[in-house]
C-alpha cells in the first residue's frame, strides 16, 4: 500500500487541554483552600492567571513548583498533586477540552492528500473517540493506539509513549503499510524520543504542552506553531514525491 501514514499525538496537536488543566489547577487549589479550612489550618492561596500558569506548564516547571508559587507548602501540597491527579480526567473537566485553531483544516488537508493518521497517545481509547465523535472528527482517523491507564496522559512518560508507538508501527506494517515516509508528530519530549528511538522523521509542535525553546532542546527534525503548517509541509512532500 503506497498511502503515507503519519502518526500522532492526540493531545497538543489536535486537542487543546489547556482550559482543562487551568480549570484543574484551580478545582485543586480551592479543595485545598476549603480542606484546610475544615480542618482549622486555614491556608490563603494565590491564584496564577491563565497565562502564567501555561508557560509554566509549557517549559516544565514541576507542578510542585506551581503549588508553592500559589500559596501552598508542605502537606497541603502533597494533598494538592494527589487531588489534581484524582480530578484531571474527571467528565466534568475533560468537557473543557477543545479542537486546537485549524486542526480540523489540516487533517482535512490530509484527507485530501490521502495521507493516513494513526493517533498514538497516552489518553485511553474511549476517551479519544468520545471527543472525535463530540467534535465529528472521526472521518480523519485511520487507527488509534491509546493506553488503558487514565493517567497515563497527565503523566506522560517517554517510555510508555515509544511502546505505544512501536506497537503502532509494527501493526501497520503488518498490515502492509509503506511506512519510510512516515512522521511522528506530537507537542512534548516524549513524542520527539519516541520517534528518534524507532527511526522516523520528529514533528515538534508548540501549540501543546512544552514550549519551542524547550521542544528545540530535544533536536527534532521538524519544529512548527501547529498540526496546520505541519500538514502544509506533508502536501508538499506528497506534491514533490517525498522531496521535501
């Protein structure tokens, strides 16, 4: 079979979680706030905007981190990290999960260029096709490799994302998939190692988790502002017979 395939991370390039993750970070913080209140150890916490919390977010800065700059220390904040964890996959909040500006025009574009995505993330499968299906994107997926543990995403560790991505690949070679033009697209380090450790082209996006001037730190082979100008340099490729 002649068809490109790519892979994919799922959130970063195609799902925006970062509404999510603030919206936890906040639901944390106050549990924590009217936790120690109960209990008569009352705690004054500070609230970092938006902005301030994703560039954090976005250049690594450990979460314990974050909690000491909004307030918290010691107990209060191992009780924060261990309520952020218990809520992140909760409906309520997954619910603030968006379709990332132009992802949807760009697996359009590839759809259109007959370009197969196979989605390989850390999220649980029917976590995946609950938001394809919330936002009609089913149509632009050709297969989907997810992981059982519904934490897995959050705590997003590289050799869990290169097994979920060698399995990928094997099963698509099976199945008869030409795969030496194959790329791995994702926004965080671990999708970058994982297409390094298996021997494909790395597409670094900045629109996800994990900032250009720490996703550049890990030498991918391409490094874009999203999945959009991605697609737009796989069409050339497809255009030029793979001479990009």
């Amino acid at each position: 079979m002649s068809a490109i395939t790519i892979f994919c991370d799922f959130d970063g390039p195609i799902a925006d979680v970062s509404e999510r993750y603030y919206a936890t970070y906040r639901q944390g913080l106050a549990w924590v706030q009217a936790n120690a209140k109960a209990q008569g150890n009352p705690v004054t916490v500070r609230y970092l905007s938006k902005s301030q919390f994703w560039t954090f977010k976005q250049n690594r800065v450990p979460d314990r981190q974050i909690a000491h700059w909004s307030g918290l220390d010691g107990a209060n904040i191992d009780a924060f990290l261990a309520q952020v964890s218990h809520i992140v996959n909760q409906t309520a909040l997954l619910d603030h999960d968006q379709v990332q500006p132009q992802a949807r025009a760009g697996l359009d574009l590839l759809r259109q260029c007959r370009v197969r995505v196979v989605l390989v993330t850390l999220r649980p499968p029917n976590q995946v096709m609950d938001f394809l299906d919330q936002h009609d994107l089913r149509w632009a997926i050709s297969d989907l490799y997810g992981m059982p543990q519904v934490d897995a995403a959050y705590t997003n560790q590289a050799s869990h994302k290169v097994e979920r991505l060698q399995a990928a690949i094997a099963t698509q070679q099976r199945q008869g998939y030409d795969l030496r033009q194959s790329w791995m697209v994702g926004d965080t380090e671990a999708d970058i190692m994982a297409g390094q450790t298996l021997g494909i082209e790395t597409v670094a996006v900045t629109c996800g988790i994990r900032s250009s001037s720490y996703l550049q730190g890990f030498r991918p082979t391409h490094l874009m502002p999203d999945l959009w100008t991605a697609c737009q340099k796989l069409q050339q490729r497809v255009t030029l017979g793979g001479r990009t």
